[in-house]
C-alpha cells in the first residue's frame, strides 16, 4: 500500500513539470496551444476510441465507465481498485519548403484512479488539456534573423468523476474538472545596423497568462447482449462550453544579446497598461464538445469500434492576442475526429501461453483540428499499434501497456510546417482490492 501511494505522489508532482512543455509542435503557438489526446494507452493504441469499457481498465473520456458489472470470469468478484499511469516520447520531423528540423519531446499524460462503490464508481486524476512548446524564427531578405517567437506552458485538469450502473445494460456519469496553468509567449523583431549587424538593443515583447475555469462533461454508455455471446456498445459525451477565466501581462523588454551563446539580458521593462485596454482579465471559451461512438465483440476476446467527436472551437477567442498582428492570418472552424480501432486477445484465461493473455491493439484516425492559416486547415492523421501485456496476479488483470503511433500534421503550402511524427507510448494499470475480504471454501 505504502508503495503504491509513494508512487501516485511521486507523479502528481511530475505531471506539473511535464504539462507545462509537453510539445514540440509550431501549432502549439496557437489558441491556447495544442490539445492533449485526453485518453489512456490503451485507448490511443486503437485509434484513440473510448468506446470499449471494462471493469479493470480507467477510461478518461467517459465518466459513466467508472460504474461497471463485477468480473464475471472470477466467480463474480467485485471490480478492483484501478490506478492508472502512463506517459509517452514524440519524435518529429518538421518540414517545410526551406528545409527540416527533429525536435522531441517527452510527457506524463496522465495518473488517474478509480474506485468502486456499490453501483457507483468514482474516479480521480490528473492530465494536461493542452500543452505550448515552440520555436518560431522568420529571415529577412538577407537571410539574416527578421524575427523570433517562443513559446511554453499549457493548461492541466484536475477531474472528479461520479458514474452510476443504472441497470445491467445503462450507465450514466458526470465528469467535474478544474483547469488550471499558465502559457507564456516572448517575440523578439530583430534590429540591424547599417553595416547589416545585428544592433547592441533589441526589443523583446512578453505575454503572460494565467488560467483558470471549471468544466463538466457528461457522459452516457449502452450495452446490449446480441446473439451468438456479442456484446453491442453505444456511447455519447458531452462538455458544454464554459469559459476559462485568463488574468494577463504584457511587458516590452529592451535587451541585449550575447552572441556567443545567445542568453537574453534585460536592460529595462516597461509594464503595458492592460487596465486601460481592457485586457488584465479576459474570458476564453472553452467550446462544446459532443461525442458519439459505437462497437461490438465478444469480452475478454475481441472488440471494434468507431467514434465520431465534433468540438465547436469557431467559439474560440482570445482578445488579448487579438490586440496584436502575431497570430497572423488565422482563423478558427470547428473541429472533428474519426478514428476506428480494436483490440484481440487470443485467450485471456489461458495459463500454458502467455502470448495468448496479451491484448493485441490497432487504429486509425483523422482529425481536423478545426485551425485555419493562410486558408489551408490543419489536419491530422494517425495509424496506432499497441501491446497490453498482463503481469503480477491473474485475479487483478494488472498490466504494462505499450503503444506505438505514426502519423503527420499539417502541410508545406502557403510557406506551413508539415510534421511527420513517431509516438511511442507506456503505461501501467494496477488493480487491487482494498475493501473486499477473500472468501475461501
């Protein structure tokens, strides 16, 4: 016990460090930077579907899996405790018409936990919403530095999440989150002599957000028992839009640079009144999100399912970025995603193979991520393999997870960054029973 709760505090304070630079990505310069696949290994193994639930597994997406049936193959014991964490590593290449770059990143995207009580479950956890981590330099004519934009930061979410087992095929759930974090964007516009050297002062612009709002999302799961042993299951999610209270700074910085290893030193600073511009406390809209989805197989052996997610982010708007020319020629659509997967286990009562208590996983998904630059949408495409690899005892159904995912973002047109990008993803799923006394014959 001791060492299990070391753990979840050992990665409460990690996930803080690793949410607030969790990407590489130049589109995290946008909005209020790049959304968080908001989902365990498992599910982004298959495509990044939350439809499938069970009663050893924690599903983010859904807050009406935490009640489920008891594990039937274990002479109907009572679900176990779930602790759940998992992280991951993104290798990426970004290119564009004027050459490439890699860039990597690595995150703890989540630690949550689960725990049964009569009909009801509850859950509690952590993730990152969105997370900012980029770059940006533009050359002048001269092929000389003309500007520079970086960024980092990003919003997390502390959730409490209730679900209620209605009736053996029903359940219904509420999700309460808290997000909370800070994004900071620093722009420098390069200044050069006469002689076409880079001037002793330079001017650097810095922006600072602090973010905070509550969101609910709802959540609903339907599982009918067909001929034959199948099982049908429907699902539906909905957040309604809320808004995220952002309390800004803006300060222009003069500076100078050391040319030998490039460290900024701050000469003088000069606070912009954003009082007067309306601008110290703005709102951001955090915009409606619906989800539906829909899969069928047999338990414990085989199961496929496709999920369609429509996020109303046209609603997104940030007056303090509006204010200044930045942001550029960008606009905002609403955003999809299709994404199709599944998962096979050969036998998961089998006790001469283990190969065949492995949970074999794969997917595939699309995404528009709803941005707008230079009239080309950025799109996102992504084919997803995965591993669950059973451990420890068979009555708990612990496991190690793995999940690897290939896949691009964006394009070259119009002067873009296209990402071509290798996601490797791990986890670990405890299950114990804290509350239950074994019965023995």
């Amino acid at each position: 016990m001791i060492k299990k709760l070391l753990i979840v505090f050992i990665a409460i304070f990690a996930i803080q460090s690793y949410a607030q630079e969790g990407t590489a990505s130049p589109y995290s310069f946008y909005g209020i930077g790049s959304l968080k696949f908001k989902g365990t290994v498992e599910n982004r193994s298959m495509g990044g579907i939350s439809v499938y639930s069970d009663s050893i597994h924690v599903n983010l997406n859904n807050p009406a899996s935490y009640a489920s049936k008891n594990i039937e193959a274990y002479n109907n014991e009572s679900r176990p405790v779930k602790f759940a964490i998992g992280g991951g590593h993104t290798n990426a290449e970004l290119k564009s018409d004027n050459g490439s770059d890699e860039v990597n990143s690595t995150t703890l995207d989540y630690l949550a936990m689960s725990f049964p009580i009569g009909k009801f479950g509850l859950g509690l956890g952590l993730i990152p919403y969105t997370s900012v981590g980029y770059k940006l330099e533009t050359l002048n004519m001269d092929n000389d530095l003309s500007s520079q934009f970086r960024g980092k930061g990003g919003v997390n979410k502390a959730f409490t999440s209730l679900g209620y087992m209605v009736n053996d095929k029903l359940s219904l759930g509420v999700d309460f989150g808290f997000n909370f974090g800070n994004i900071e964007n620093k722009t420098i516009e390069y200044v050069y002599t006469n002689e076409g050297t880079l001037a002793q002062y330079q001017t650097r612009e810095d922006n600072r957000s602090d973010l905070a709002g509550i969101t609910v999302n709802l959540g609903a799961i339907y599982k009918t028992v067909l001929t034959n042993g199948f099982e049908l299951t429907t699902t539906l999610t909905y957040r309604p839009k809320s808004n995220l209270t952002s309390k800004n700074s803006r300060t222009f910085n003069t500076i100078t640079i050391n040319a030998a290893n490039g460290d900024e030193y701050v000469v003088n600073s000069i606070k912009a009144d954003l009082d007067a511009e309306g601008l110290k406390e703005t709102d951001l809209a955090l915009p409606a999100k619906l989800s539906l989805g829909a899969g069928i197989g047999q338990p414990n052996r085989w199961f496929v399912g496709a999920e369609y997610s429509l996020l109303n982010s046209s609603e997104f708007k940030n007056d303090l970025y509006e204010s200044s020319d930045s942001a550029g020629n960008v606009t905002y659509k609403n955003a999809s995603t299709i994404a199709v997967g599944g998962f096979f286990i050969p036998d998961y009562n089998s006790f001469s193979s283990y190969l065949k208590r492995v949970v074999y996983r794969a997917g595939i998904r699309f995404e528009g991520t709803g941005l707008n630059i230079n009239d080309e949408d950025i799109n996102e495409f992504g084919i997803s393999f995965g591993l669950g690899l059973p451990m420890g005892n068979t009555n708990t159904f612990s496991n190690v997870n793995f999940g690897f995912e290939f896949g691009k973002k964006g394009t070259t047109n119009q002067n873009l960054i296209q990402e071509n990008f290798i996601n490797f993803q791990l986890s670990l799923s405890f299950n114990d029973r804290w509350f239950q006394k074994r019965k023995f014959n």
